[in-house]
C-alpha cells in the first residue's frame, strides 16, 4: 500500500491537510492494534496447545499478554505518523505522479 498515492488521491477529491494527517496514525494505531491482538492470542493458543499435548501446565504471564499488543500498538502509531506527515505535506499531482 502507498500511502502518498491514496493521499494524492484523497487531496485531488477535496481532502484537506489536518484530514489526512489525522486519517494514517488513526489507521496505522487500529492495525497495530488488532495485529498485536491477534498475535497474542495465536501466541497463547500456541502454549496452551504444546503444554497440553506434553501433559503440562499452561501459563501466559498477564503482562506479556497485554505488552505484546502495546508494543505492537507504539510501533504502527511510529509507522503512522511519519507516513502521515509525509503524505499530508505532498501536492496532489506530485503525489499522484509518484504513484
């Protein structure tokens, strides 16, 4: 996905600056965010399936349970805001013509 393409197209349609600088962290935030979600919970199945086909007993600290989609979280809104900031500052043809 080009981020400076979809904001050239969105800037040719009539969006302003503030809209797409607010649009990518918001985006980048909920996919961190469901990304880490859903790598927790496969992370945990998985321990829960080994420890149960050895015959032990499972446990999946709270905190790691609960670090991994925050980090996860830190790094898409890092991702987000620099794509954001780059593609809010670009012209609509100058983002169009590097698409």
């Amino acid at each position: 996905m080009r981020f400076p393409a979809r904001a050239g197209l969105r800037r040719a349609l009539g969006a302003r600056q503030g809209q797409i600088a607010a649009q990518f962290p918001i985006e980048a935030v909920l996919l961190g965010l469901f990304g880490g979600l859903a790598g927790a919970a496969l992370g945990a199945a998985t321990v829960y399936a080994y420890a149960t086909g050895q015959r032990w007993p499972a446990a999946v600290p709270l905190v790691w349970a609960v670090a991994g989609p925050a980090v996860a979280m830190v790094v898409g809104t890092v991702a987000g805001l620099y794509s954001a900031l780059r593609a809010a500052g670009m012209s609509p043809t100058g983002a169009l013509r590097s698409a």
